[in-house]
C-alpha cells in the first residue's frame, strides 16, 4: 500500500519560505493533480515528496514509514520531468532497462519487466532505435517507461506533457490516463494546465502562493469553488467575476443592474456589503441559446464585441456590469460586431462570493 501523508509540510530557502505548511491525504492508487499558477510551489513540494529537495518541517509518510530523511532510492518513487533527457547513444529498449541495470539488476531480471512496459506503452516496435529516430511523443513514451521498469509504489509527474505541442499533448494526456487505468498506482501530477488537471485527476489540488487554497474532485472544484482565486483558476474560459453591493436581497453591479441573489445567501447578507457575483460563461447566454433554459434568469441587452465561433458554440465577448464578460452561445448562428443581443443570466447557477475576503458564501 501507498498512501502519501503530507502533514504540515514546510520548505524554507535561508529565510525565505516558500511553501507553508501543506496538509494532503494521497490514497493507494489515487492519481492528485497539484495545479497552481507558476511560483506557487508545485515542484517544491514534488521534489520534497521525491526526495531530492529537503524538507524544513513537517512530516512526509509514504504508506507507514516516515520517509522525511530517507535518500529518493529508499523510497520506491519513480519520477517523470518536464526535460526528460534521454541517453542518445542507448537504444530504446537499453534507455528502458539502464536504470534497473544500475541498480544490479541482472539481464534476465530486466528483459521482462522491460518488454513488459514496452507493451503497456507500445513501443515494440521501436526496441532498437535511438531517441533522435523518435518523434516527441514516443520519447516522452520512453521516458514514462523507465519510470514504470522501476515498478514504484508512486508516481511523480513534473509538467511531463509541457514539452509537446498541443495536439500531443491532448494525446499523451488520454495515454497517461489509459496507463493509469492498466498500471494501478498512487500518482501525484503537477502541471499549470487546468484543463489537464480536470482530465486526469481523481483529486485536485488548487495552490496558490505555497498554500493550499482547495482539494477535491474536479467536479467539486467545478461546481463549488471555496473562493474568487479557484474559481477564476479552474474552467475555461474563465468564470465572470463581477463587483456588487448588496442592496435588498439582490447585488446591485457597477452599471446599475440588480442581480437577484440566492435567498439562503441573501437571508445572510446586509445592504451595503460588497459580494463578488460570480458566473460561467455558459450561464450567460443569448436567448434561446442556453444550457438550461427553463431556470430563473434575468434578461439584460448588450452589444456584441467580439464573438470566437468555434463550431457547435460561440464564445462572445461583451461589456456588463462594468466589465469585460464572456457569454456561452450553443446551437450559434453567426454574429456581427457591435450587434445587440438579449443574454439571459441563469439565476440558478450564481456563486456569489465576499467582497472583501473572496471567499465564498455559499452554505
Ligand atoms: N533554490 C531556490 N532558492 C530560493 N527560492 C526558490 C528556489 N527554488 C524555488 N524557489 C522559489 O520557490 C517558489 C516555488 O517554486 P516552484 O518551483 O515550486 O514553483 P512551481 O509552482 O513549480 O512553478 P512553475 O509552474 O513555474 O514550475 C518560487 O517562488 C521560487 O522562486
Ligand atoms: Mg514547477
């Protein structure tokens, strides 16, 4: 068994720290995704995890040990980077087999774990090339591969797609998911993509500055984000945001338009507050356009400035509530610029949000 426990996990540089205390549960088999804009740590506490960087506080348990300061080779980790050099001069089945050669293992030993992860990522048929007769994504198929001879007990991912161009990466994404489905393991991913994090992950991590802002399922994180920061992180493209002062039940927005709040939110609220009205932009839709059409919604008219068709929906950029917003349009029509548009916002599907802490304020 392999669960990892972070409990109050610190890494300090000199007198800088840089992650504060992290707290995380990874269960047996489990595949988190650490996701967070760039700075915010997620290699840092990888590498803690892997071993290669020390850890100033806290403990670190892979399944019962304490591993805080056990060299990476006690630990029975393997790990995936972002620049995952392979030896040029080695074939592919020698880059595969190299590091259990290594480690004493004999040729007998090696050939089938070898072939066994050979199979599990299809490279067969590339055994006697060199990395430079790859193309990228049977590299990065390589290089996942040495990881798995290893037979870990966990997984640890860096970025490992970033080096792919996106329609690889939309592949080997779809790869990395298969192989985990066949290769059951304990997985910890980092990668800034929140689209990759949603694909991959049983369980999300949102961090922000060395903290830990939420951990949940990607559709928890979806659907209840704790604050402004998560909310505007996960989901694409992004939700709206917009500032309003509480005025009878409802948020009045910087143009004047008054938003019904929801009433157990509003029964807590008192005029005056500032809240933040959060939507997505399938929320927020012209009419006749939207997901759920029959739901409470208000219906507000605004011009058109840009739209993006993108087949079956077209993603349309206009002004509301003193800000730039982006709207949903599913079954599309084509549009002009600068033309008006009756949007109907969906009432049921508001996060609202307080204005001063950004946390939200949902029950
Ligand atoms: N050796 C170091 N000395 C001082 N500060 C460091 C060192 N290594 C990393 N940091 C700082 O620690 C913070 C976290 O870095 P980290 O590499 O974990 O970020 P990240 O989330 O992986 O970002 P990215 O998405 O850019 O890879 C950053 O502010 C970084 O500048
Ligand atoms: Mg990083």
């Amino acid at each position: 068994m392999a669960e990892v426990h972070l409990s109050k996990i610190v890494k300090r540089y000199g007198s800088l720290e840089v992650v504060h205390g992290i707290d995380l549960e990874v269960a047996h088999n489990e595949f988190v995704v650490l996701v967070g804009p760039s700075g915010c740590g997620k290699s840092t506490t990888l590498r803690m995890i892997a071993g290669l960087e020390e850890i100033s506080g806290g403990e670190l348990k892979i399944g019962d040990r304490v591993v805080n300061s056990l060299p990476p080779r006690s630990r029975n980790i393997s790990m995936v980077f972002q620049s995952y050099a392979l030896y040029p001069h080695m074939t592919v089945r020698e880059n595969l087999g190299f590091g259990l050669k290594i480690a004493g293992m004999t040729p007998e030993d090696i050939k089938p774990r070898v072939d066994e992860a050979a199979g599990i990522l299809g490279l067969e048929s590339f055994m006697d090339r060199l990395p430079a007769n790859l193309s990228g994504g049977q590299r990065q198929r390589v290089a996942m591969g040495r990881a798995i001879v290893r037979h870990p007990d966990v997984f640890l991912f860096d970025e490992p797609l970033s080096n792919l161009d996106a329609k690889l990466r939309g592949q080997m994404r779809v790869e990395i998911k298969k192989l985990h489905q066949r290769v059951k393991t304990t997985v910890i991913y980092v990668t800034h993509d929140q689209v990759e994090a949603m694909t991959l992950a049983d369980r999300i991590v949102i961090m922000r500055d060395g903290y830990v802002e939420q951990v949940g399922t990607p559709t928890e994180v979806f659907e209840n984000p704790v604050n402004t920061f998560v909310a505007g992180f996960i989901g694409s493209p992004p939700m709206n945001q917009l500032d309003g002062v509480v005025e009878n039940g409802a948020a009045r927005l910087n143009d004047g338009t008054l938003v019904p709040l929801p009433e157990d939110i509003a029964a807590r609220l008192s005029d005056g507050q500032k809240v933040v009205v959060g939507f997505r932009p399938d929320a927020f839709a012209p009419k006749g356009h939207s997901l759920h059409p029959e739901d409470r919604s208000i219906e507000i008219s605004l011009p058109v400035v840009i739209s993006e068709p993108l087949g079956t929906e077209t993603i349309i950029f206009t002004e509301f509530g003193g800000k730039e917003v982006q709207a949903k349009m599913l079954d599309p029509r084509p549009l002009n610029d600068g033309e008006t548009l009756t949007f109907t916002l969906d009432l049921e599907r508001l996060h609202v949000f307080d204005g001063e802490t950004g946390k939200s304020l949902r029950a």
